[in-house]
C-alpha cells in the first residue's frame, strides 16, 4: 500500500518537474524570440522611417513607427501566459475521472 502511494506521488512529482521544465523553456524561448523580433522591428523602422521615431502612429509620416511590434509580443505573452497556467494550475486527475475515462475506453 505504502508503496503504491509512494510509486504514485514520484510519478506526479516527475510530471509536474516535466511540466515545469517545459514551461521554463517555453519562456526562454518566448524572451529569446522577443529580443530578437524587437531587434528586427528597430532596424526596419528605422530604415523605413528615415531616423528615431518622434511619434508612433499608424498614418506614415516622416520620423513615425508602426506600432506592429506589439501584436506578434502580446500574443506570444498570451501563449506563455496559457502554458504557464496549464503548467502550474492544472490539477492531477482524480480516481473518479481516470476510472470514467478508462470505462469510456473499453470496447
């Protein structure tokens, strides 16, 4: 009996150290991936723009960004955001919901 529970709670401790690590890399990637597009917005909008910005307006005056940059970063925050939720918040499965779902499952 002791055993089954320990053999039950190291298998929730490696999966939630899975998860965990997934999402540690998820945000590396995400922070690594946003300098890198901030990067790349920058130097077009400079070159596009003729200098530093003096506003940012979606009308392309002289000297004027496009705000484009904040789209592909709110979403990627997004994204992180709904990993790190499934990651940290989701709760193991109860008995009652895996013996439901192994009913479903018999032929």
């Amino acid at each position: 009996m002791v055993e089954s529970q320990d053999t039950e709670l190291r298998e929730l401790a490696i999966e939630r150290i899975t998860r965990r690590r997934r999402f540690q890399l998820h945000a590396l990637a995400h922070v690594i991936g946003s300098i890198f597009l901030i990067v790349v917005w920058a130097v077009t909008e400079y070159n596009n723009a003729g200098g530093w910005p003096t506003g940012f307006r979606t009308g392309r005056m002289n000297h004027d960004w496009d705000p484009w940059i904040m789209y592909p970063l709110i979403a990627g925050t997004l994204a992180l955001a709904t990993h790190g939720w499934v990651a940290f918040r989701t709760a193991p499965a109860t008995e009652r919901e895996i013996s439901r779902e192994m009913e479903r499952l018999r032929p």
